[in-house]
C-alpha cells in the first residue's frame, strides 16, 4: 500500500501578466518517508520555480486508500466512502470509513470516475462525501526509475 504526504510549496510564479507572485500550493507526493516526500517535490516543482524563493513549507502524512487519475481532470475530488459489513456474531451492520481520491473536471465527473473504478468490488459501500481539494497535483511513485538511473542522471 502506498505512503501519500502532502507537501506545501512556497514559490514565486510568474502569472499570465508577466508580474511575479508568491504562492504556497498544496501537492501530494507517493513516498516512503518525510525526507523522500521532501526531495522528489523539489525535484518536481524546482523547474517551475526559476526565480526568487523555493521552500517546502510543511510535509504531512495523509490517507487515501485508492487515487484514481483521469487525464482530463484538473481539479482532485476527495471521496470519503463507508464500507458496510455485517458483524456474523452479533448480526449487527458495521461501517468502516475510506477515502479515495479522484482527478476530475467537475464534481459529476469524479462521481462518474470513482463509480466506474468501484465496479465488480465485493464489498457494500456509501458514499458519504465528496469534497473539491485545494491540491494542486499529484506525484506518484516511480517504480520504473532505479538507483542505477537517477546516478546516471546525475553523472
């Protein structure tokens, strides 16, 4: 199972207008520890940061059970589920909480994407929530990448 942190980056952007503005954005990084969290968004967002200042601001550990990427989503939707199973010594309904996150355009639209990944699962579940996030992207692991290229890479 993944390791998700959030990571907030402070930067200087360079709006439409050509005028600089300091922004701290919110993004999530697949990693195994704070110190790993920390290095890969700096190595993603340095290139957009090519003036003025770049700081990592915070770095915390988050939950999301399943992330469901959709190329043409632009805004990341939280959605918090309840899995329902049935105690077979009391009989009694019991509702344990999940949340995934989706990339989407609009609110339907990750509602459309979320059912669509939850087809054929064996489990009951409600939708308690859905909720617009403030991230601005989400990193995920690399597993491609070895030790042996990010060295070469750096040579």
């Amino acid at each position: 199972m993944a390791t998700y942190f959030e990571c907030k980056v402070k930067y200087d952007r360079t709006l439409e207008t050509g005028a600089q503005k300091t922004v701290t954005e919110p993004y999530l990084v697949d990693a195994l520890s704070f110190t790993e969290a920390e290095a890969r968004i700096t190595d993603e967002m340095r290139p957009f940061a090519t003036t003025g200042e770049f700081a990592v601001t915070a770095v915390k550990r988050v939950k999301y059970d399943d992330i469901f990427f959709h190329e043409g989503g632009d805004r990341w939707y939280k959605v918090k589920i309840n899995m329902i199973t049935i105690d077979e010594k009391t009989a009694a309904e019991k509702k344990t909480s999940s949340n995934s996150l989706v990339q989407a355009s609009e609110f339907k639209q990750a509602l459309d994407i979320f059912l669509q990944n939850m087809k054929g699962t064996a489990f009951d579940y409600e939708i308690a929530a859905i909720d617009e996030t403030p991230l601005m992207d989400v990193f995920a692991a690399n597993l491609s990448e070895t030790l042996a290229d990010k060295k070469e890479k750096e040579d």
